[in-house]
C-alpha cells in the first residue's frame, strides 16, 4: 500500500456535528437568477404561482436547508413593502445595486412561498443602505407576528394568517464596501447593528442574527466586540478562480486559512461577549466568479475544475463544523448559478453535482480522518484578479470521513486534485467493521475544463459502482480530477 497517500480514522475522534446549513443557497435580484430563473410567470414550465417547476425539482434534490434573500448588493437600497400585496399595485423601482428596474413582482410572500415549496429555511438580509429600524422592524413583523400589529394583521390581509416564523436576519450586506450603498466604518457599522440586533430580539427573542464580517481581522474584531452580545453569526465572503486549474482548486485551501483566522477573531472577542454563546461564522456567499460582470449577465458555466474547487469547500467546511455551521452558495440558478436555464428547460451544472453528492452522500458527524498526501506550493489570484494568494504544502488528495447519526453507515469523501494521475491510497479505520462490499459515487468528467450544457448536460456526472474488498484495511485507485465517496455498510 502506498505511503505517501494514506487516510486513517478513529471511531473515538469524533469533532462534531456538521449543520446542514452548510449547504445553503443563495437568491439575488440579478441577472435571470430570479425572473427567468426560479420564477418565470406565464411559462409552460411554472406551475400557477409563476416558480418553474423543473427548477423546483432540482433543487428539492439537494435539499436546499436554508435560502438567502434578496441580496445581496441588492437588498441595500431594496423596500420590502414594494413586493407586497396585489401584484398588478406593486411599483417599479431602479436598483442602485444593478442599474435595472425592478418589478417587485417577487417579494416577501413569494420568497417564503419557494423555501416552504423546496423545505429550505428562509434567511432574509435587511436594507441597511436605504432602509431603517423602523422598516427592518416592520418587516419582522409582518413575517414573523401572530399579534394583533399593523404589520401582522396585514400580512393576514395579503392571504398568509399564519406567522412565517422566519428565525434568520442579516443585518445588511458587505456594508465595508465603497460599492455598498449605505457605506460605513467599521465603528459605525457595529453601533448600527447592536441597535438593530437588540431590537429585533425584542420583536422576537427566537431570530438568529448575522453581521457582516469583511474578511478583516480589525473589521471583524470590531463588530463582535462591540455587538457580539446581540448577534448569532458573522458573515464571510469568499470568491475565486481562474482559468488555471490548480490556482482554482488550490484557492479552496485559501478559503480555509481565512476561515481559521475569523475563528481566531472570534476567540480574541470572546472575552468582551457577556453571554456564553460562542459567535458563529456564516460563510453566506461562495463561489468561483472570475468570468462573468454584469454587463454579461454574470452567467457563468462552471467545469469539473470548479467542482472539484467546491468539494475541496465542503471537506474544510466539514473540518471546522464546530465554527462554520452556515454557508450559501452565490447563487442558485443562472447567475454564477448552479442551475442554467432557458425557456425549454435547464441544466445542472459540475458545481450542482457537487451538492448532490456531499448532500446525499455523506453523513452528520464530522471525525477527525488523517490524510497523507503529496504537496504542492503555488500563487493564485481571484475574484477578477483583484486578490491573490499564496500558499505551501496544497495537497494533490484531501478527505473528510463522516458517520450516520445512526452510526451505520461510514462515508469517505475523496478528492484527487491530481490533473493527470491516479492516486492509490490506503486507507485504515480504526474502530470500524465494514462490511466488505462498499458502495462508490464517483463525479469525474473526461478532463478537468470539461462543462455541462444543453447539448450534452452529462458531460461531468456522478457514476456509481460496488467494490467487494474493503474492510478495516484496504486500498482504493482515486481516479485523476475526481470527487469520490466511498460509502460503507458498518
């Protein structure tokens, strides 16, 4: 057996509970990611409230947990009583975000409609550009008040009588940026949001809060510091790629340094938090984004390197379950989206079949799997090239190892980031029985830049096999740019 590629577990390292969370969406009013995306009135392929039914059936099979909106840049000059009430009333606004008008004919009640639709928990980002207490207030009224409010009652007038019970609230958005309107400091930002956060909670004590972190340790030391004892998450954001592939799937590593340093803010901030509560990071827009701008819809089509890029994501996100337990990917459908359409039909793209298999194939608790591996060093750069990094010792094979909550079955989620070789890796689990047929779910294309389109959807797939030799010692091939799961019977 080969000793430079080795993946060892421990029945007794176990590090924790993975929130299913982690594999979150996220739905912007941009591009066709919404009109012509999720919601296509009038289209033979929507059903009677306008939400296109392939779409729905797609992303019911990735179990969406939890749906952002409506931004987002978007959701910092956005007024939610505009997408209210008749649709025939509702005003046209211009989107100082995108420079578009807005119809408004997707709204609060459509929003929690598509979550209760797809079984996903609504998480809505409130207006801290344009916006105000008052206006955040209302709104958490008006979806979440079984009272006898203004906003309550209206909510029961426009057709809802019970409550939506919304439990997570950001707090605005990248509101560190110069682009954001409603730019401000740090300083600034933090007051405003433990004012906002405080009373919210008043409204209703039972919501989950997310701040907005920018990827700065001063920044995020600042806001948790100030408003810590109020909030419940703190945001991060993360974009990369390029069209090198191993600056793409290295940039996942890069991803998990940023993420460890958050942490880290976080653990310095502990101490000036009154409540025990430990602040959690919500890492609510990822993605590889390096092609598309606005002028061109932002419509990406993502390869197998990018897929591999999004699985290499989800083995960090497992490593650190006791610190990240929410993330969304930017976004959903279309714009940089998971999901492509047109008026026909759709396809799911690599980074799609991603979710579907850590989503169907791995399980809830996270252990503590050694990973041998061959290195390799490398500089990259990102999000249109504006940020870069470096990094030492990337490895070409990663795995996470998860467990059943019923502790049956063992799951070995593989990546070979190799771009040419097979890997040959033994693998040894201490505390575990297998059975000695395993099943295998392979996602792998015929090379790494190879994409998924309306000609050939299935170009990069997930296949399955059975292999007959596992047990607590054996070995298994990783076929090159592939993401693998190993499953077992225990």
């Amino acid at each position: 057996m080969s000793q430079s590629y080795r993946i060892k577990v421990d029945a007794e390292r176990v590090m924790g509970k993975i929130d299913s969370n982690i594999y979150g969406h996220f739905i912007e009013h941009l591009g066709r990611c919404i009109y012509g995306g999720i919601y296509e009135e009038g289209s033979p392929l929507s059903d009677e409230r306008g939400f296109r039914k392939d779409v729905l059936e797609a992303v019911r099979r990735i179990k969406c947990p939890i749906l952002r909106w409506p931004g987002g840049n978007f959701a910092s000059n956005y007024h939610w009583e505009d997408g209210i009430g008749p649709k025939e009333k509702r005003p046209v606004r211009f989107d100082l975000a995108w420079g578009k008008e807005e119809t408004n004919r997707f709204g609060t009640d459509e929003f929690i409609e598509y979550c209760r639709k797809v079984g996903a928990e609504p998480y809505i980002c409130i207006n801290l550009g344009t916006g105000s207490l008052d206006e955040a207030i209302h709104w958490l009224e008006y979806c979440n008040s079984s009272g006898n409010t203004y906003y309550a009652r209206l909510r029961e007038k426009n057709g809802h009588a019970q409550p939506y019970r919304v439990k997570y609230w950001g707090i605005g958005n990248e509101i560190y940026g110069e682009w954001q309107v409603g730019h401000r400091s740090a300083k600034e930002y933090a007051k405003v949001l433990r004012e906002y956060a405080r009373f919210m909670k008043v409204v209703d004590p039972s919501i989950k809060v997310i701040a907005v972190g920018a990827d700065d340790p001063e920044w995020d030391l600042e806001v948790i510091k100030t408003a810590g004892k109020y909030i419940d998450y703190i945001s991060n954001h993360q974009y990369w790629g390029s069209d090198d592939y191993y600056e793409t799937v290295a940039s996942a590593y890069w991803i998990e340094k940023r993420l460890k340093l958050l942490k880290s803010v976080i653990e310095v901030a502990q101490p000036s938090i009154e409540e025990k509560k430990r602040v959690k990071i919500a890492l609510d827009e990822w993605n590889i984004w390096y092609r598309g701008t606005p002028e061109n819809s932002l419509e990406e089509n993502y390869a197998l390197k990018d897929a591999l890029f999004a699985a290499g994501v989800f083995i960090i996100l497992h490593r650190l379950c006791r610190s990240v337990t929410m993330a969304n990917l930017a976004q959903l459908v279309n714009v940089i989206g998971a999901i492509h359409t047109d008026k026909q039909g759709l396809y799911l793209t690599p980074i799609y079949r991603v979710f579907e298999l850590f989503v169907n194939h791995t399980g809830e608790v996270a252990l503590d799997a050694l990973v041998n591996s061959e290195t390799y060093d490398i500089e990259g750069k990102g999000f249109l090239a504006r940020r870069k990094f470096k990094l030492k010792g990337v490895p070409y094979l990663d795995a996470s190892v998860t467990l059943s909550k019923d502790k049956d079955k063992l799951f070995i989620a593989a990546v070979n980031f190799h771009r040419q070789e097979d890997i040959e890796c033994s693998i040894i689990l201490e505390g575990f029985s297998p059975g000695k047929e395993a099943r295998i779910y392979e996602l792998n294309g015929p090379d790494v830049m190879a994409v998924n389109d309306f000609d050939n959807p299935e170009r990069v797939k997930i296949t399955g096999k059975t292999i007959k030799n596992a047990s607590r010692e054996f070995s298994y091939v990783f076929p090159a740019h592939s993401a693998t799961v190993i499953e077992l019977i225990l």
